[in-house]
C-alpha cells in the first residue's frame, strides 16, 4: 500500500486531520517520535541506529510489546541491555514482555512481577520468591493461587490477605490462615469461612470497625460474651474516631491577631495603664499575652463600675 508522506502539519492536535490522513493514506512524519516510528516498524533502522538510548526513548512513546519485538529483528537478545528489557516491563501491561523473551533474567521477571504479579504465567519454573513477589502484586486475580503447584503456607497467607475471596480458592485452609484472611479483610470474609473458630471471630473484630454492635451480628449471629466485648470495644473506637474527624471538619475559632491584642492593650490602659504595662511579657506569645489581658481587663472594668456605683450612692446619701 502506497502512502503520501507528509514532511509538516500544522494541524497535528486536530482529530479530524488525522481521520483525513487515514483516508487519504497519509503518513505523517512530523515530529521526531512519528519519524523513528517509521523508520523502526519499516525496516529502516540498522542496528548501530538502535542504541540503548533510543530504545529506552522510544518505549516510552510507543507500545512496548510492539517496541520489543522490532528490537528484536535488529539486535539479538542476549545484546539488548537489560535495562531496556526492564522499562519495557514495567511498562507494559499484560505481561507479554515475558512471553515474548526467551531467556529473561531474575532483573527483568522480578520488575514484571512487581508491576503486576499475575505476569507470572509467562514465567517458566518460577522459584519460590518469585511466587511470593507475584501474590504480593497480583491484580485483580483471586485465582492466582490456583496456579501455583504447591503454595505454601506463607503464599496462601499473603494471598487471602490481599482478596476478600482469595481464602475461596485454597483447599482446606488451615487455622493461621483463616487468621491471616481475618487479619486482612475484617468480618466480611466469615462469610467464606466454614465453621470459623473463636480465634478467627475475634481477630475478624479487632480488625474491623462500626458503628453499631448490630452491624457485627450480620455476620456473627450467636456471639458469646467475649465477643460481644470485643464488638462493644470496637464500636467505642469508631465512634471516638467519627467524633474526632467532625471534630476537624467543624470550623475552628480564628487565631488571635495583632488587631485583637492591641485592643486590648488599649482598653485596659484607658482603665489602669500601670497595671497594663506590668501585665505582659514581651516575649510571651500572643495567645499568652491575649488571655492576660483578657481577665486583666474584665477585672479593671468590674472595679471601675463598683467604683461607679459607690460614688452614686454616696452623692444620693448627700
């Protein structure tokens, strides 16, 4: 298929352009990612063109799947820096970095596997630690577990701590991992526990929180009184946690300000400026200071009226 090429657009953010060059077969080369695009998806580009920095460059602006398996047909695997392999998998997003290398190091699976875990079906003979990595970053796959040969004890630990239905999909979970599953996901998950022993109940409380101790018997029907306590300490907890969070949102009474103080100051010198004066500290904070001179003044003014009224009972008594 022939294609026009064009070498300048000024139309590049307009969508309607770019539907015209698809029905026009135009090519667009503006720009220097549109040019490396064409020249590497074209066989253009050798391979002493195809450095290390331009690969790291290139991922970055196109699909790395489709960047990787180009890079392939101009450099061997073995010569492609392992950091490139590992940009392009932590970039991509299913996990076909993997698929596509034949012999990817620990560096690279580990860097797949902590972008998203389930990369691991693309793993041939994975160890141990990279099962563990994998469920630790797993997302959104509740089944992972399914597909480890052997999980162990630890590996069904972090994975029903990580999915509500994770405990679902291990076969006759042990106590300690009943636990774990309690620890991670609170009351909820006894709804997948069969026959949950008290251990288990009470770890499900202590990690969950509400507001009534009804919300608890949805999903502990016959509590004994243990339970119960450790519902009724729950509850306490969120409710000192709700009342804190209003308490934060309500809005708080202003700060004191210079304004505030010098008012003050000289209120209460109109009254008794000597006293104003040995009230305060200069180097005392203005909240100090403004509580000061607060009770100072409402002394001064209680004393000033007492001596109001004394002097008009004795002008009566005349």
């Amino acid at each position: 298929m022939e294609y026009a090429i064009y070498k300048k657009s000024l139309s590049r953010e307009d969508p309607a352009y770019w539907v015209q060059c698809r029905k026009q077969k135009i090519c667009d080369l503006t720009g220097p990612t549109s040019i490396a695009q064409y020249q590497l998806f074209n066989g253009m580009m050798t391979k002493k063109e195809c450095t290390p920095e331009f690969m790291l460059w290139i991922i970055k602006h196109i699909d790395p799947l489709v960047c990787l398996e180009t890079f392939l047909t101009i450099v061997p695997e073995d010569e492609i820096p392992e950091e490139v392999k590992i940009a392009a998998a932590r970039k991509s997003q299913w996990g076909e970095v993997l698929y596509k290398l034949h012999h990817p190091s620990d560096a690279v699976i580990n860097a797949a596997l902590e972008t998203a875990g389930e990369y691991i079906v693309y793993v041939k003979n994975p160890t141990e630690q990279q099962w563990i990595l994998a469920l630790q970053h797993s997302r959104e796959h509740p089944k992972l577990i399914t597909k480890c040969p052997k999980p162990t004890l630890q590996m069904q630990k972090i994975h029903v701590a990580r999915y509500l239905d994770g405990i679902d999909y291990i076969e006759n979970p042990c106590e300690a991992v009943k636990i774990a599953a309690a620890e991670g996901n609170g009351i909820q998950v006894l709804s997948s526990i069969k026959h949950p022993s008290e251990q288990v109940i009470l770890t499900a409380i202590a990690h969950t929180l509400m507001p009534e101790i009804r919300d608890f018997l949805h999903y502990i029907p016959h509590p004994n009184h243990k339970m119960y306590c450790a519902m009724r300490h729950q509850v306490k907890i969120d409710q000192k946690i709700r009342a804190q969070i209003k308490s934060e949102k309500e809005p708080q009474p202003p700060e004191p300000t210079e304004l505030d103080y010098g008012m003050l100051i000289k209120k209460c010198a109109e009254i008794d400026p000597l006293r104003t004066a040995q009230a305060t500290k200069p180097d005392a904070p203005i909240q100090e200071k403004k509580a000061i001179l607060s009770q100072l003044y409402d002394e001064l003014r209680t004393n000033a009226l007492n001596d109001l009224l004394g002097y008009k009972n004795l002008a009566n008594a005349m």
